[in-house]
C-alpha cells in the first residue's frame, strides 16, 4: 500500500491548516511553494468547457428537496458544484519549470537510471500538459542530476526545517549549479534518511517520521545571505520502499504542486493562504473544508479519489498521481486528471447556510455549512450525480473528519450519523441526519466527509458543521 503523502490536514489546532509535511510543504505547512518568476497567471478561469454536460447545466440545489430523487440517465443530474483551486494570492507560478534530480554519492544506481528515465519521458509526456497548462505552467524541462560529493553523506535523521538551511545553502554555494529560479531541485533521500515534520496536533507531541506518516513534500527557500536574488523551490523525497513506481508516483505530485504553486514560504509563518506569494494552494473559500482531507493543493485534492488516483501513462511508463483540474470539475467530470476510463460520480451534500467560525491560528473562516448546536442534529439532502452510467449505484458512508484521522491520538468522536439509504444513483437524493454529540475542540467547527464507492473507485466530499 502506499503511504500517503500526509496522513491528514493537520487540525487539531486549527481547522483549515495544512501540515508542512504534506505533498506541499512550507517550514510550518502543508503547501508548497512561492515564486519562481514567470508571469503572473492570476486565477483559475471562471467558466467551464461549456456544453451539455457543463456545470453551468448542473446548479447548486440548494435547499433540501422534499422527495428522494430518482434515477435519471440526464447527466449529470442537479448537484452543488465541485470546488475550484484557486490563487488567493495571486502568486506566480512556474512557466519554464526545469526539474533537478539530487542524489547522495552512491544512491542505488538502478533507481538513479530509471528516475532520469523518469524524468525524460514527463518532461515529452501529454500527462504534464494535461495536469499543469490550465494554472499557465509552461513546458517541463529537465535540468540533469546532480550527484552530492562523497563528502556530504546522508544523515541518518533530519528536520524539515534543517532541510529548507541546506537546500539555501547549496544554493548559494553553487552545489545545484547556477541557481535557477525555474527550478525544481529534487532530494532523493536513501532509505537510511528518516525526515521529521512537527506533529500538526502539538508540540509536546513526537514529531511525524517520513515513511510513516508522509511521503514527500515541496517547499522553497531563500539563500541566507541574500546573495541570489529570489526563492528557490525544491522537492524532498524520502526513499520508503524499493520500488520505482512509489518513487516517480510522489514525485510526479511534488513536480505539480511546486509548479503551480512554487513559493508559499516566502514571507514566513504558514497561513491558511500559504503566504503572500503563494499561488494554486487551496480550494475556494465556499469549499476551504476540503482542504481538510491532506490539503488544498493540486495533488492533494485528488488524494482521497486513491487508489484511481494512480495510474502509468503509456509515454511515461511509470506510475504517476492525477492531480486537481478546475476545467474537469466545472464540467461536473472527474475532477483529477488525466481523465480514466468509467462514469465519475460523487455524492454532494446540500450546505445551504454561510457558517462562520474564529480560531487564534486561522483568524476568521467564512464558508457553506449547516449549524448544529451540541447534543441537537440536523437532516441534510445529499445529491448523488455522475457523467455517465457507473454501471451499478454506488455506496455512501460518512465520517467524522478528526476522529477517523486523530482517533489514535486521544481524540474523541464529536459527529454521529444516520442515513435514510445508503446506495443510489444519478439523480437520487439522499438524506443524512448529522448528530453533534460533542463540542468540538476547535472553535465551534467540525469536519464531516461523505464517501461514494463503487467497486475500487471512490470519491470524497466533505461538509462543515459549526455549533453557533
């Protein structure tokens, strides 16, 4: 099985904070990166592709309807819409990324082959246009690999703030050769190298390994002295198994992800906006929960939908991840691309209120919800939809976000559930009672998340509950 790139969002301190370990990643969270120059793409485009299957033709069903629906081969059928990854910040991204493979003196020679074998065929590949052209990316590039003097060795253990000093002081001293503002300067670490995040939940509690509780993460970094002007992004990829296709899977997310959004870090302290020069770093703000389930970048939006999510391209022939496609989810399609064979279909539910909810670390959040106050439940319509006959109905569960993801942390259920039917199709609506059976322990929020599946396919949306 493959570890994911982040067990969860970090939010045990705040609801809409990302973990710097996940598949993006700043010194205090999960995003990836600032600016590598380029020009400025601004955000996402406000229309989808149009035609009879546009999400222009599937509005928001907003208040709950009396009946149950039914079954309807007009694809797809009446639904919320599926969020946006949006640029808040209007940050730059990557028009001439030029990827960099890093490796210690006498990383296992096979792998080091078949990753610049890797690297080759992305950068001829129509999986990289098709994930990264609509965020105005450029054309990738591959920079060549850069193998460490045997003097530098591997430690055993590192922090991932140790490794953003390292990779600014590399820069600067040339080790990467001329610094490239368009670069992706790629670590691979060897299985001996166990990095270490800060736990997401507290500090008193024992940092999260590589391996075990992340697979990788993009950041970016500054030399220390000024010298080089700008931010430099970078991959860290730590080495979990021996397999290649676990390698090329998180490094194509990383490859992504510090392309469309290269320089969160740059002005310091993780945000929920991932700084003031991030870019594609989150979901928009009627649907900033999702950013919830492992964080709200391109490849992180697409991890719940594993394990489609991975797939081999005939012209790269190794495994690599879907990522987030505004133009896909507009038209009401499998949001992750490159598009795969079958109907999409997802379950959304109907969020009519504006929920608000304050903490010291997000400030402020304003987004959909329902409202439920402790020990009361509400009843919400669920509205199932797909771009095509999936071929049988598809089954739906709900969880409590922090419970599922924390539970073994000491954190306790605060959300129960109860469905009127637990299958359907196109069309159908469902409905699902949420109970608060406790008071949340972050301001007032909690986080619910609806899974559809059908055989081993399967899609997530999650909802926001708050007390007032």
């Amino acid at each position: 099985m493959r570890l994911p790139y982040l067990l969860t969002f970090a939010l045990a301190a705040s609801l809409a904070v990302v973990s710097p370990l996940a598949c993006g990643s700043s010194s205090a969270g999960a995003g990836p990166s600032p600016d590598a120059g380029g020009s400025d793409t601004g955000a996402a485009p406000e229309t989808g592709t149009g035609g009879p299957d546009s999400a222009m033709d599937a509005p928001l069903d907003s208040p709950a309807d009396v009946d149950n629906g039914a079954p309807s081969t007009n694809y797809p059928a009446p639904h919320p819409v599926l969020p946006q990854l949006v640029n808040n910040a209007n940050g730059k991204v990557l028009t001439s990324p030029k990827v960099y493979l890093v490796f210690y003196d006498g990383y296992t020679p096979t792998t080091v082959t078949a990753l610049q074998d890797f690297a080759q065929k992305m950068v001829t590949s129509t999986f990289w246009p098709t994930t990264t052209s609509e965020y105005g990316v450029g054309p990738l590039a591959y920079g060549g690999t850069i193998t460490l003097p045997a003097t530098e060795t591997a430690p055993d253990t590192i922090a991932q703030a140790d490794i953003q000093t390292w990779v600014a002081t590399q820069v600067e001293q040339g080790t990467f050769g001329t610094p490239d503002p368009e670069a992706i300067y790629t670590i691979v670490y060897p299985q001996g190298t166990t990095i270490t995040q800060p736990n997401p939940i507290s500090s008193l509690l024992s940092p999260l390994l590589s391996c075990e509780a992340f697979g990788g993460y993009h950041d970016n970094t500054t030399p220390p002295d000024g010298g080089i002007a700008g931010n430099y992004a970078y991959a860290v990829i730590p080495t979990c198994t021996t397999s290649v296709d676990d390698l090329t899977a998180v490094i194509s997310h990383e490859w992504v992800e510090a392309s469309t959004d290269p320089f969160l870090t740059s002005g310091g302290t993780f945000t929920l906006n991932g700084g003031p020069n991030a870019a594609y770093y989150s979901a928009d703000q009627n649907h900033i929960i999702w950013d919830l389930l492992g964080g709200g970048e391109a490849g992180d939006l697409c991890e719940p939908e594993s394990p489609a999510v991975y797939i081999t391209p005939s012209d790269v022939g190794y495994e690599v991840q879907r990522t987030w496609s505004n133009l896909q989810a507009q038209g009401s399609h499998d949001p992750c691309a490159p598009d795969i064979a079958g109907a999409f279909f997802d379950s959304a539910p109907v969020l009519p209120e504006t929920v608000t909810f304050s903490s010291s670390i997000t400030g402020t959040i304003t987004s959909q919800g329902i409202t439920i106050p402790v020990g009361q439940s509400k009843t919400i319509e669920v509205d199932l939809f797909s771009d095509g006959d999936p071929g049988a109905p598809w089954t739906v569960t709900a969880d409590d976000v922090l419970y599922k993801y924390y539970g073994s942390y000491g954190i306790t259920q605060s959300l129960s559930f109860a469905w009127d039917r637990t299958q359907g199709l196109n069309g159908e609506k469902l409905h699902l009672t949420v109970t608060v059976t406790a008071a949340s322990i972050i301001a007032g929020a909690h986080a619910f998340m609806i899974t559809s599946s059908n055989g081993t396919r399967q899609a997530v949306w999650p909802g926001l509950v708050v007390e007032q």
